[in-house]
C-alpha cells in the first residue's frame, strides 16, 4: 500500500498527546466562584458575533462528527450559551509543505477505495457538511465556513513553500521541515512518513535555488479549485460567512493571485469573505481591502513570566489590541476574532498558541477561566471588534481529543465566564 495512504488514517484519528496524564490542579480563581468571576464581566455589544469553531469529532469514524444526531444537540447547547455563530471547519490535505495539491476529503476517501485502504474513515465530506450547515441554520445559527489545510507532515502551513524541496538534498530538507513545523491550536498530529512518491531526490546543489513559478502556478490552480469547492457549498446551503484562508503567511507575496481569487469567489458566492490571518502576521496581509472583514487567529502572549498578575495581562493583551485597532482604522474595516481560546492549564496566558505542549500537562481551570475573563473585558469598549469565534467546542461532548488539559471551555469554569459574554439581556 502507498505509504501516504498508510499514514493517513492514523493522522485523522487525532493521538491524545497524552491527556490521561494530565495532572489536575486544584481549581482556584483569585478566590472567587465561578458565578462571582462571571457576574463582574459585562456582556459583549448587542451587535457583536457570538461565534463558537465547532470541531468535527474523528474518533470512531466520526460516529458522532458532523452530521450526525450527536452534533445536532451540541449545536443545541451552544445555541443556549447565547452563541448567534458557528464555524464549521473542513479540512483539506496536504502532503508537505512543499507540495502543490490540495486534496480534498471526498477525493482521498475514493482513493483509499481504490488503494483497498481501510474504509468508514469519516472527516468533513461534502454530506456531512451540507447536514451540520442545515441542522445550524435551523437552529437559528449563522454559520462560517472555514476551509483549513492540514499539513500531513506536522510542518505549519504558514511555511507553505510548493517545489522548494527539489532544490535541497535529505539533510536540507529534514532541517527545513524541523525549522518550519509550528505548534498550532488546531491539535494537527503528526501524520507518519512522507508519501514515496513526492520524496525529493538525494541530491545536494552546489546553491539552493527558489521554488519554481510552475510550482506555486500548480498550487493556485489547486488552491483556487478546493476554495471555489466551499464558495459553492456555502451559496447553496446559505453559508452567512466563508474564510478564504487560514494563517497562510508565505502566500501574501503573492498579491495578484489572491485578488484574482477573490473575485472568483465573489462571482459565485454573496456572503461576507474574511482572511484569517495569525495574529504576528495580521499587518503584513495586502488584501484587507478586498474583503469584509479583518481576520485574526488571536493567540498573542498575554504575559511574559508566570504567576503574572490580571494586571499585568490587562496591560499586555491592551498592546495586542491597540495594535488592531489600528490596523482597523487603516483598513477601514471591521477585525473578527476568527479564533481565541485558551487551554485550561497553569500559566496559559504564556504560550495560547501552543498544541501539544508536553512540557505543560498541569490541568488548572482557573488560569482558563482568567484569560478568558481578561479577554472578553479587554474588547467590550473596542467598537471596532465585530465578532469573536471561540476555540473550540467539539461535536461530541465525551471525546478524548483533547483531554481535560484542552482549549475547550465546556464544562470548565471558563464557561461561566463565556455564558456571561456571550448573554443577551431582552
């Protein structure tokens, strides 16, 4: 069997990162209940969006994954947290970051048909997502379609560099890939060995030499077609919102390819386009212009060493914000937290980015509940703050994707703190 094939299936079966490990920490809250951390937090604005990114469950089979009954009543629960918004998030395969094609999950399944792979592997079909899109909508929630690409290598999407590969020998490579794999809070696992196939030839050049422009041209033509393929699905299914990209930062250089895209887009599909940029990548995106929103993956530090005083993370998350205050009033646009979230672990507030982390497995639902408090208090007087998508919320309430150590608030102090922001007084 193709080893890339092989390898995938054990990708999408998410490893637990050792969450049963975890050692929990005695929750404390600078001394205060969760009703009382709640009750000092005023509700967001009225017209501000009250967004929850829904996470496709992929354990046994995606059973209980988009869809499915399962999913239905935690959109059921997460309408009653006051959210108005939910992302959904197909995921869409790369092999590296080197590659050029970007596969989608209805094309892999026919292929591992044909492979005689193993079948009932079930991520965000096309079907799956066309049933969550209508369970939501029936529910009365808007919903965002946030196509992501998923690197099966491990290494970040940010450093997406189609045919780089070829000009490097093993040793380059191996160092190029280790340099450029980046701790994301979507949970990628690493996804086993490259396929035989795509792997570069043992040479080293005498001088590195850059991608191919045929190279990244064979990547927008794949590019353009999987997010076409969702522009589509939202306009069918009424999709009120489409992410044209996520944290793809090497992609920028590339200024005409995005506009032209865009364009595309908007021909087949009238619903607001946002680009969710990394939050230390935001002020380098050249496109803003094009769209209707600003979009940020909100991970910024909110403090420098740990035990650091609410104080002291007031004043650091109010650098990060004044930052995109003024990169709102440049733009003229709205900013949207396409993503925020923090772990319920000790001194969260250092590293929010950061999935797995093993050096830090001290489950502590107090420093969740905090950042998250000093969050949603920092961006209640920011007007230009259109909506917030919390990270995250999973399909089916008793997984064991994350473990008790995970960015999911659910059932965690942090939601008393959420279910506050998130209320809508009548």
């Amino acid at each position: 069997m193709n080893p890339f094939y092989a390898a995938l299936p054990m990708a999408l079966a998410l490893s637990l990162f050792g969450c049963r490990e975890a050692q929990v920490r005695e929750p404390k809250l600078e001394k205060m209940s969760p009703r009382s951390a709640a009750s000092q937090l005023k509700p967001l604005s009225r017209d501000v969006f009250r967004g929850i990114c829904l996470a496709h469950t992929y354990e046994d089979n995606g059973a209980a994954g988009y869809g499915t009954e399962t999913s239905r009543r935690t959109l059921r629960e997460i309408r009653g947290l006051g959210a108005n918004w939910v992302s959904l998030t197909p995921f869409a395969f790369m092999k590296h970051r080197h590659a050029t094609q970007v596969m989608l999950i209805d094309e892999l399944s026919k292929q591992w048909s044909k492979q005689n792979a193993p079948r009932g592997i079930r991520g965000e079909t096309d079907e799956v997502m066309r049933r969550e899109i209508r369970a939501a909508r029936e529910l009365g929630l808007k919903v965002q379609i946030k196509p992501h690409i998923w690197m099966l290598d491990g290494s970040w999407r940010g450093k997406l560099d189609p045919g780089a590969a070829s000009a490097m020998g093993a040793r380059e490579r191996s160092a190029s890939n280790e340099a450029s794999t980046r701790k994301t809070p979507a949970g990628e696992p690493p996804a086993g060995e490259l396929p035989a196939e795509e792997t570069p030839a043992k040479k080293t050049p005498a001088k590195k030499t850059p991608a191919k422009k045929t190279e990244w041209s064979a990547f927008w033509a794949s590019y353009r077609a999987f997010l076409l393929h969702y522009a589509h699905m939202a306009a069918r299914h009424g999709a009120s919102m489409l992410v044209i990209g996520v944290e793809l930062d090497h992609t920028m250089r590339f200024e005409p390819q995005w506009r032209s895209l865009i364009s595309d887009v908007r021909r087949v599909y009238d619903g607001s386009l946002v680009y969710a940029a990394n939050w230390d990548a935001v002020d380098k995106v050249p496109i803003w212009d094009a769209l209707d929103y600003v979009g940020v993956q909100f991970y910024p530090p909110l403090a420098r060493k740990k035990n650091a005083s609410e104080a002291t993370m007031n004043k650091t998350l109010a650098r990060s914000l004044d930052s995109l205050e003024r990169l709102s009033k440049r733009t003229q646009k709205p900013v949207i937290f396409t993503e925020v979230g923090f772990r319920a672990v000790a001194d969260t507030a250092l590293r929010p980015h950061e999935w797995p982390d093993p050096k830090n497995r001290n489950v502590d639902e107090s420093a969740q509940a905090q950042t998250y408090r000093v969050f949603f208090r920092g961006i209640q007087k920011r007007r230009w703050a259109a909506g917030v998508f919390l990270w995250k919320w999973f399909t089916d309430p008793n997984t064991n994707e994350e473990g008790p150590a995970g960015f999911s608030p659910r059932n965690k102090r942090a939601q008393k703190i959420l279910e506050r922001a998130f209320y809508v007084p009548r």
